[in-house]
C-alpha cells in the first residue's frame, strides 16, 4: 500500500509541476504571438492526444513521464519549410526581449506556485511542534551554548541584538537556524524554561559547510524535546530481556534526564556491552518511576562499520505542539519570502557543492522524491502541498541554471545576444549543447547513485 501511495504522491507532485512549468512557457508565447505547435507532458510516444480547434495546437500526454516540453513554431527545426504567413509567428522571429520573456516564464511559474502553496498553507493553518529543545550532547554547539535541554526557543537575531525574529515552531526554528549555519553566524537566541527568560549566545561560524544537510540541526545539538516512550520491542532483543514493553515512558538513563531520541539513541551506542540503568514511567505519570537495567548489544554499523550498541527498541517522541496560521496577505508575503530563502539556499548549495564545499550527496533523484512525496500524502495534505513547493522551487531554480538545453542555457544566449546584438552562432550552440548534455546526464547519474545508496545504505 505505501509502494502504491509514494507512486501516486509521485506522479501527482510530477504531473502538476510539469504542467505549471509548460504552463508558464506556453502562455507567454502565446501573449507574444508565437504559434504552439504542440504541448507534451511527458516525452517519447504520445499516448493520448488532441488538437485545440481555436489554437491548432497539438496536447498530448506521452509515454515517459519524467518532464514535458512545448513545442514552438521554428524555422530552425529540421523538416518542412514554414509558409510565409506564418512565419510573423515563429519563436525565431520574435525579438530578443518576447524571447526572453517565454524562456523566463517557466521557471517563473513554479516559482509563483510555491508561494501560492505556502500561502495556503500558511493561512489555513498547519499544526508544528514547538520550538522545544531536548538535552543537547555534550560538545555540541547547542551545549557550548548553555542549553541544558526543557527550553522553548522565542526569537533569533544576531549578535548585536539587532533582526530580532520570532520563532513560533520547531520549522521555523530550522528555517532561522539553516540560514544562520550557511552564513557562518553568531546570532542570540531568547528562550524561555521553567525559571525565566534567558538569552543565548550562539556561534555557528565554525560550522563546516559540509555539515549544512538534512541532519544538521542534531549535528549542532538542536532535537526536539519531549517524553521518549518505547513504541515496539523486538523479540529476543536486550530491551525484551530487561523487560521492556510498549507504552514504557524513558524519563532518565545513568542519571541522566531523558527527553529526545537522538542523544538517546547516541548514548545507547556508546555502551555497547555496557549496562545501563532507565528509569521508566509504566502505567501513567500516577506511577512511581522504576528502574530498569539493560545491556546494549554490539552490532556492526552499517554506515560507519563500527561496533555500536543497540537495545532492539522502538523509540517513540511525543512533542507539544502550536497551531500556525497567518492572515491572508501576511500568508502571501511570507510565501513569497519563504520561496525566496528555498531559492537562495537551493543555488548556494549548488554553487558549493561545484567548488567542494558541500557534499554531492545534498543532490537527489526520483527515488528520493517519489519517497518524500508518499511520505508527506500520508502526514496530510498539509505536508504534502509544502513538499509540492519545494519541489516546484527546486524545478525552478534547475531550469534556472546557465546549462545549455535547459532554460538558463537559453537565457544566457538571449542575454548574451541582447548585450552584443549579435546571436550566438548555430556552431557554438551545437558545442554548448553537447557539453550541457553531458552536465545533465552527469548529475543525473550522481543524483540516481546517492538514491540508491540512501536505499540500500551502501
């Protein structure tokens, strides 16, 4: 059933932000007075197709899924001449600003679909955790820093006291926090606990660029806190032998006080073969908290290859959470200013990642996406419409890119034409389009290889 769900999620997330995308090329050039010879979702042999009685314009729907295309009157495609009445409508005509304009639109339309995404979102509402930490591991920036674990993040701003924004949920907490880290900031954190309200000094300046990933907020020691309880216990396992049992609340361990999976599960590793000593809440907060030994067991790891311990316990995290919701416009001004970050972070990391910055492994492929599509269709349709902009941003800033056979490759010969009033000659398109062939297909091949090895964690 998930198989089904991720492959539906999938080709719904494909199917709208290829139309969008196609979309966008295809109502500018008719604005400008090009005439569409054909609008493609999907490529290769038609499998459904009709012809607009008003336009003439051929749409089809074709085997291979993967993309689109719109096909514009040319008198540079091969084939039969065009007639002379049509040729004040061939996209070769146009001048070098309509031209600019319909390459543009592409990209511009998945952008405008992101903040039309994220401002619904955005204004209906969506339930986040709060912005509540767990205990940080020691060594950590966020212990560095002097959280000890229980606070509730309120604001950021830098160093001097000055952008104060506020934080209202754990993403927007991520948000702040992954600007900050790309930018080698030290920034002040307000955070309210049981005690009072305290400022935070922060310094993400020696925060390596490489450690700006998907998992960058449990490398800093930011997780989110709340009540740890054991959600499954495998047969045969430690945690079974200690007596473990689903419904279990881990309240402390050696002493410690216990409130996020992640230094959990690190301190667990740490002690393979060693035991260690859970108090545990069983049957209600009513209960007095019992303690229970257990020894991790050593297993190999199969991304480090180390021996690491491990209980065979499911963990299971119960945060608080705050219902998020803007007015209408304020939900269209952040839209379009979280579009804005997406994109800005979208095109650093890839420039970093050219340069050795960053890791290759940030790209990923179908695999990843099918994946993060039926994961976010089963949270709600919420999560799914943020995973849709997202990735319509991502479709944007791509296309973006100055790569000979995608929007930007053209982009750059208009530019380039509009600046000398000369166009690039057919010669040097040929060139640049191999050579961006050869781009694509090389970080395709990369983007597939860091899929499969996310699959199989080779």
């Amino acid at each position: 059933m998930n198989v089904l769900i991720e492959i539906a999620a999938f080709a719904v997330a494909i199917g709208v932000l290829v139309v969008v995308h196609e979309y966008g090329h295809f109502s500018v050039a008719r604005l400008c007075g090009v005439k569409v010879l054909r609008f493609s979702i999907g490529f290769g042999s038609p499998l459904v197709r009709w012809v607009g009685k008003k336009s003439g314009t051929e749409w089809t729907i074709s085997a291979l899924p993967l993309g689109g295309y719109v096909k514009m009157l040319d008198e540079r495609d091969p084939g039969p001449g065009i007639d002379e009445k049509d040729l004040p409508f061939a996209f070769n005509r146009q001048s070098v600003v309509k031209r600019i304009a319909i390459v543009l639109a592409g990209p511009l339309a998945n952008f405008v679909l992101a903040i039309v995404l994220f401002a619904v979102v955005f204004a209906t509402g969506v339930v986040e955790p709060t912005a509540t930490l767990a205990t940080p591991p020691a060594g950590t920036v966020a212990a560095r820093a002097g959280f000890e674990g229980g606070e509730t993040i309120l604001s950021i701003g830098d160093e001097h006291g000055a952008d104060i924004e506020p934080v209202r949920s754990w993403s927007d907490l991520r948000w702040k926090l992954l600007d900050a880290a790309f930018d080698h900031k030290r920034v002040v954190m307000r955070a309210r606990d049981g005690h009072g309200v305290y400022d935070f000094q922060v310094d993400l300046s020696k925060v390596s660029d490489r450690d700006v990933d998907d998992d960058f907020m449990s490398k800093l020691g930011f997780d989110e806190g709340g009540t740890l309880s054991v959600a499954a216990v495998e047969p045969g396992s430690a945690a079974a032998r200690a007596g473990l049992a689903p419904g279990d609340s881990l309240r402390g361990v050696d002493g410690r006080r216990v409130d996020g999976a992640q230094a959990f599960i690190a301190y667990v590793k740490s002690h393979a073969g060693r035991p260690i000593v859970l108090r545990i809440e069983r049957g209600g907060a009513s209960k007095e908290p019992i303690a229970v030994t257990v020894t991790p067991e050593a297993r190999r790891d199969r991304e480090t290859g180390l021996e690491v311990g491990r209980i065979g316990a499911a963990l299971a995290t119960k945060v608080s959470t705050v219902d998020v919701r803007y007015g209408p416009l304020e939900s269209v001004a952040r839209g379009a200013r979280r579009t804005w970050e997406i994109g800005v972070y979208s095109l650093r990391m890839f420039g970093r990642m050219l340069t050795g910055e960053a890791s290759i492994k940030n790209l990923s492929g179908p695999v990843t996406i099918a994946d993060y599509a039926g994961k976010s269709a089963r949270l709600g349709w919420e999560p799914f419409l943020s995973f849709l902009s997202l990735v319509s941003i991502s479709l944007g800033v791509l296309n973006l890119l100055p790569i000979p056979v995608l929007d930007g490759g053209h982009l750059l010969y208009y530019l380039v034409e509009a600046a000398t009033g000369k166009a690039v000659s057919e010669r040097w398109q040929l060139v640049l389009q191999r050579a961006g062939l050869v781009c694509i297909v090389a970080l395709s091949a990369i983007a597939l290889f860091n899929d499969l090895a996310r699959l199989i964690h080779f």
